[in-house]
C-alpha cells in the first residue's frame, strides 16, 4: 500500500473519490471538475433520490475515459461543520472498501471542502481532511501475514495489485507535516497489534524484551533497561517470579522504556505499566479449552504501554514518560506456584495465592513498586488484559478505568473519545473490595473472598500497591481493564495507543496554554 499526496490527479487513476455534503453540495474542486464533465455528477445525484450526501453513502459513477479516469465515487460526508478527525476517519474505512469491491488499485481522493467562509471558519482545512483520510485508510489495512507463506506463482509481482492512493490537496506539504504525526502514531498502534498476534511460542518473554529493544533502538530521547530473573530475585519481586516459576524453558523479563522529550527538565514522568503475560494458561488452575484460547493476547497490557511510548518518542512530544511491562508465561508445571502458597511481594506485602489464574495482579504489583520508587511518577497508568469480569461488564465496548483520582478520569475519558478507545469509570475505593482481598494467613489473597465483582476485587489488589509520594502527596493512578477492549471484532485492537498519546498531547497542549494563554493553536493537536 502507497499513499501520497499531490496537487494534481495522477494520469493512472481509476478512481476518484469525491466528497459531498449533505444536500449535495460540493466543493469548489468538484464543482469545477462537474463543469468539465458536462454536469454529470450534480445531475446523477438530482435523479438518485435516495442519495442525500449523508455521512458514509456512497454513489457510483462512470465516467467516460477521456476524463482521465474510469469511475467516480461521490461519498456522502454529512455536514461539514460536523466533521471532526474522527469521524473523518469513520469515512475513510469505506475507501478501503471501494478498493476491495471495485477492485481498482489506483485511487484518488479529492481533499475538496465546501468553501470555509460560508461556514465561518467552522470547518477542517483541506490538508487536514486529507491527512485524517489517509491515516484512517491506513490503519484500516492492517493485517498479520507475517505467517502466510507467499504464493508462489511463477514470475508474479507482489507490488502490481498494490493499492496506492493519493490524495488531492493544493498545499500538499501541509498535508505531510499533518499526516507525519498522525502515521507516526497509525504505526505504533499497529506495532502493538503485531505484538499482539505474535504466538505463544514466538514472543516469549526473552523474545519479546528483545523486540522492544530493537524497536526502540536509535529512537532519540529513549533509554531501555532490562531485568532478568536474577535481578528479580535481588529486588524481592516475588509476584513476577511465582508466576513464571512453571516455566522451565522461558524466563522472565521485565523491560524498562525511559523517554525525555523536555531535554532534561527535572520532572517527574508519567509511568505506564504493562501486563505482559505472554500466554496464561491459568497453571495449576488450568483454564479450561475455551477459555485458553486467545491467551496469548494476555499481554495486550504491555503491548499497549511499549507501542504508547513508541508513539511518544517517534512524534517527540515535549514530555517525559516511563514505562514497565512485566513479561512472563503462566505455565503449569512441577515447578509452578501453587494455591495455598504465600509469597512475598516487592513492597514486603505478603500474598496468599487463591487460584493461579490470577496471576496479572501479581506481575503488575512488582512492576508497580518498582517505577514508583525508582522513578517518582506523577501519575500511573497500568494497562492489562485482567478479568474475565470485566469482559462480562463491558464487552469490547469500553475498557473500564478504575482511578483514585477524578480529575485524571476526567482526562482520560476525553481522550478516550477523541481516539475512539472509550473509557468507563467503574468503582474502585469502596472498602468492601479492598476487605474482601484480605487474606486468611497473609496480608492479601490475589482472589478474594468476595462473590462477583471480579474486575473491582482485583482492581481494589492492584491499588494495595500504590505509594504516596516521597513528600506525602497521594500519587494519581489509574488501573485500565483492556481484556475485552483489548480484542474488537475478534481481532487484536492494540486498544491504548491512541487514547494514551491523545491524553499526553491533551495535557502538553493544556501546559503550553497555561505558558502561553494568548496563543491558541486551534485545528488539530499533535505532538
Ligand atoms: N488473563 C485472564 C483474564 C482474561 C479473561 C483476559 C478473558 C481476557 C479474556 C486473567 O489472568 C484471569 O485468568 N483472570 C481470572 C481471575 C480469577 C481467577 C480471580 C478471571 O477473570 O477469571
Ligand atoms: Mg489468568
Ligand atoms: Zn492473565
């Protein structure tokens, strides 16, 4: 797949798509070309009752080949003052359609809006509705075929078929420089949902450490460390260590990522921690067949984390942010933890171990003491793939955020919209949560003792593990439940890229505000 922009209409196009607004009105670009085809389109859309310009409808036209072109799609966009970049991007998953079910490879879309004084200013910039409309089109392309062999006809050329699509647009270098960002952020994300798609037996823990460092590698402002299972040991993190304990071939890692895009202000960072569990059988409580079969997405938690700092460093916001994902497997074996076992977790609290299968809480527990005391974040946010409670709650619909703190809420649940990865507040401080993961003979059971409830209880364990800071201020957490969201249709979403890089421009572009009040910047924000 190519996608450019241009100022002109490349001679090869078949297709050339048209946007129109609601009561058929057209751009200036569009009106122009309908003169030049003799009134085609205007008249095709008068006799096609049906066809009003609503957002997403869509009607075919050919044109005759002296216009330099086969076909025209109109695509109907609704009102122009009602377009955002997402719904823009809503719009654009119908490009790829057109694609697939014209089977045309050579497309061109006319970045036309309706003249912007009519509206007063109130709608996007050409460039910008170029840019969105690419980028939508380019992350709905992803797919995982880095396991298909590749047919092996004689003589064929992979690139002959490829789709490229170009975009029409006077400043084409605006265009660019608003779609760099934008890419930048459609790549990270499609890293994450490559990570998610890896096997079991290909991203295991070593490998996956591996993967981030490679990734990461020549990133400007980034800074890798990593933890072996000796460290582990050294730094008391029991939690991690019981639940790789079954297994015997793949040990675990725990992957730092430092990035400073302030040149080095003495602030203190953002933290994000990942869940990595890199296939969760349930070990001694071995997860019946059905349940175990899209556990090696157990690490979406991680993958969302590494592929928001991706998106951070390769757009280099003016932050700083560190992240932590615990990687390991959750096997059964002679060797695997058991129920009834106590351990020891990092911050000294002691853990009696109710089923195995709970083993997230205990990976992230670690990797939360670890970044709050070697690091001072201002804010945590953990994502993981948690409970199948959460699953039962909300489904893919939502990811159901569990947070101390209401104004850091209010942040992500916009971000949340903005990016299309909505958030839903779920309760967390209630004491008849936390009560209920008291242990018996320690100080927390990983399960419980309550019935239901099953994504609050292990939200109310993971906040047992939060610290105040150094100078007795409450730290900002939030605990992001990604275990349906995680997926969507069935595939791996990478669910937390976007919404963490929108709720760190949010809060750059909220600070530059405060530095600058008089300077507002308006259009679309990226950093
Ligand atoms: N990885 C699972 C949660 C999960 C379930 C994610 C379904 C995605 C889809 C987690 O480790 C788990 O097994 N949780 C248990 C906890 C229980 C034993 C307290 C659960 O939710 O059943
Ligand atoms: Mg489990
Ligand atoms: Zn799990």
């Amino acid at each position: 797949m190519t996608i450019d922009f241009k100022s002109y209409k490349p001679a090869d196009t078949q297709l050339m798509i048209i946007p129109v607004y609601e009561g058929c009105e057209l751009g200036p670009k569009a009106q122009k070309l309908d003169l030049q085809l003799g009134n085609v389109l205007k008249e095709r859309m008068r006799n096609k009752t049906k066809f009003n310009a609503n957002t997403g409808q869509s009607l075919h036209i050919s044109v005759d080949p002296v216009h330099g072109m086969q076909d025209i799609v109109l695509l109907g966009m609704g009102k122009p003052q009602d377009l955002t970049e997402q719904s823009v991007r809503q719009l654009s998953g119908s490009i790829k359609n057109m694609i697939s079910s014209v089977g045309e490879s050579k497309v061109t879309f006319l970045a036309d809006m309706v003249d912007r004084q009519k509206y007063k200013g109130k709608t996007l910039k050409n460039e910008e509705l170029a840019a969105h409309m690419m980028d939508g089109y380019a992350a709905s392309t992803y797919a995982f075929t880095k396991y298909k062999t590749k047919p092996l006809a004689a003589g064929a050329n992979d690139n002959e078929n490829e789709p490229r699509v170009t975009a029409i647009v006077d400043d084409v270098l605006g265009a660019e420089l608003l779609y760099a960002p934008l890419k930048a952020v459609t790549d990270s994300a499609n890293w994450a949902r490559d990570l998610g798609n890896e096997p079991p037996n290909k991203l295991t823990p070593m490998a996956y450490a591996k993967r981030i460092e490679e990734e990461f590698d020549n990133v400007p402002n980034v800074k890798i460390k990593k933890l072996d299972e000796n460290d582990m040991a050294d730094l008391g993190m029991g939690g991690i260590l019981a639940v790789a304990q079954g297994s015997t071939m793949n040990p675990p890692r725990i992957v730092i990522v430092e990035y400073d895009g302030t040149g080095g202000l003495n602030d203190r960072p953002l933290a994000l921690v990942g869940k990595g569990v890199t296939f969760d059988t349930g070990g001694n409580n071995l997860k019946p067949g059905g349940s175990m079969a899209n556990m090696k997405t157990d690490m979406c938690g991680s993958a969302a984390v590494v592929g928001a700092m991706r998106a951070l460093a390769t757009t280099q916001a003016q932050t700083k942010a560190v992240a932590i994902v615990g990687l390991t497997e959750n096997m059964m074996d002679g060797n695997a933890y058991r129920p009834s076992d106590i351990i020891t977790m990092m911050n000294g609290k002691t853990v009696e171990i109710g089923n195995t299968d709970a083993e997230g809480r205990l990976v992230l527990g670690d990797c939360m003491t670890y970044i709050q005391r070697e690091y001072n974040p201002h804010t945590v946010l953990d994502f993981a793939t948690l409970t199948g409670a959460m699953v039962a709650a909300l489904a893919d619909v939502y990811t159901g955020v569990f947070s101390n703190d209401d104004d850091l809420w209010q942040k992500l649940d916009a971000a949340g919209k903005q990016s299309q990865e909505e958030n839903w507040r779920m309760p967390v401080l209630h004491a008849a949560f936390s009560n209920a993961m008291k242990g018996k003979d320690a100080d927390l059971s990983n399960t419980g003792s309550m019935a239901g409830a099953g994504a609050s209880t292990a939200a109310a364990f993971l906040h047992e593990f939060i610290e105040d800071a150094p100078d007795g201020s409450a730290r900002a957490w939030a605990h992001l439940d990604i275990a349906g969201t995680s997926r969507k249709g069935g595939n791996v979403s990478g669910v937390g890229v976007r919404m963490t890089q929108k709720f760190v421009s949010n809060d750059i572009e909220e600070k530059q505000k405060v530095a600058a009040p008089k300077k507002s910047r308006g259009g679309f924000h990226m950093s």
